[in-house]
C-alpha cells in the first residue's frame, strides 16, 4: 500500500491517533500542541541496526498493529506512536517519509523470520508515514519489548527527506529497568534524554493503550 492511500485505510486509525492520541499525550504532558513552544534540543541520532528488513512487507502503512484486512490484531501493548518532525531552524518538515521497524512481542524482526519458528504473523513490523504542512507523524504500533543482546526496548526510525541522507535515530521508554545495561543506550549519554520518552496509559482506553510524543528536531533544514 503506497504513502498516498495511507490515510485511506482504516480511518479509524488516522482519526483517533491524530486526534484523541496526539491530543491526549499533550495533555498528560502539559505541552502544548507546537514543539516550537519546546526547549529546541537536536534528537540524537541513533545508528540503524542489522535488523532493517531487507524484503519489506506489502503492507507498510502506519498501522502495524493490522496486517491488510486481517480481523486479528498483532500480540502486544497497543502503543500510538505521534510527534512532529522538524528542522534545526524548528520549522515543520513536510513530504518527509518517517519509517519505524520494532520486534514483535516474541522479539522476533521480520528480517528474522526466514530462521524464526515462532513469530506473530500479525504484526507488521514496519510502517512508513508520509508528513504534511505540520510536521505532524502517527503510528499504530506495540510498546517495544527488550530482546536478547538489547535490554532496553526500543523502536527504529528513519527519515528520509530530499536532499539529505537518510538520518536515523531509537525510540526508547523513558526509566526502563533494562535502558542502562543496554551498550547502545548507555553510549549516548546525557543525549539519551532526546530519545528516551514516557509510555502513558490512554485514561479513554478500555484495552490498556498506552501513547507517547516524541518530537524529532533534525539537525539540518530541508533543500527547497
């Protein structure tokens, strides 16, 4: 499914994480709806991993937690994944695609699935958002999962816009027991607090949701 018709899927998705989600986390978190209102602090870059998938799936929409038309849903915490990507000026970045990939909750990557014998064949693994005038992204995902060799969970971005290589970075759950015994997490240092982001409970899910904001402020402008 191409970036155009994302939108087009399951409205439902669209509706609720750029709205009540987006909205909600905002209010938890007493910000206000601009990052420009923010302390502006470059998001650290993070490196890419082995484990971006080298065959991805026919459906990358930004909903990862339904595979196409499937009525199963992937196995997890529902998370709402939302921010605004924006330029070392703090300006929205538009037509930028924001990819995110994460193991499932047997933490297992699609890209491990050839060798893998137990994997959720619900979840998609790999989403992709196409950003407008505001900036403004969303995904549909599960609260990441430590795995063996990472004990802090994360999720995997990469933007790609034009004129620049593609820039990557991790999402990781602010105080999780595991973050500082994970190699990666602790090389960042102080930067860490750019990635590292508070899961909140949704007070109007009745399924244990959880949601989080996280702003990604890059360290260039676009071209054009």
């Amino acid at each position: 499914m191409n970036l155009q018709n994302q939108r087009s899927r399951r409205h439902f998705v669209t509706a609720f994480g750029l709205g009540a989600a987006v909205l909600s986390v905002e209010r938890l978190f007493d910000r206000g709806m601009f990052a420009e209102q923010l302390e502006l602090t470059r998001t650290a870059a993070v490196e890419e991993g082995p484990f971006y998938p080298t065959k991805l799936p026919l459906d990358t929409d930004n909903d990862l937690i339904i595979v196409n038309d499937s009525l199963t849903p992937a196995i997890g915490e529902v998370a709402h994944v939302s921010g605004r990507l924006l330029d070392a000026n703090g300006n929205p970045m538009r037509n930028a695609v924001l990819e995110i990939w994460q193991c499932d909750a047997t933490a297992t990557y699609l890209r491990e699935r050839p060798r893998k014998q137990k994997f959720d064949a619900n979840f998609q693994g790999f989403g992709r958002f196409l950003t407008g005038s505001t900036g403004e992204y969303y995904f549909r995902t599960i609260k990441p999962v430590p795995y063996l060799g990472r004990p802090a969970p994360h999720i995997h971005f990469k933007i790609k816009s034009k004129g620049h290589e593609a820039w990557n970075t991790q999402l990781f759950i602010k105080g999780f027991a595991g973050n500082q015994r994970d190699g990666i997490y602790r090389r960042l240092g102080r930067s860490s607090d750019t990635v590292s982001m508070d899961f909140v409970p949704l007070a109007q899910s009745t399924v244990g949701e959880v949601a989080t904001r996280f702003d990604i402020v890059l360290g260039f402008t676009p071209e054009g």
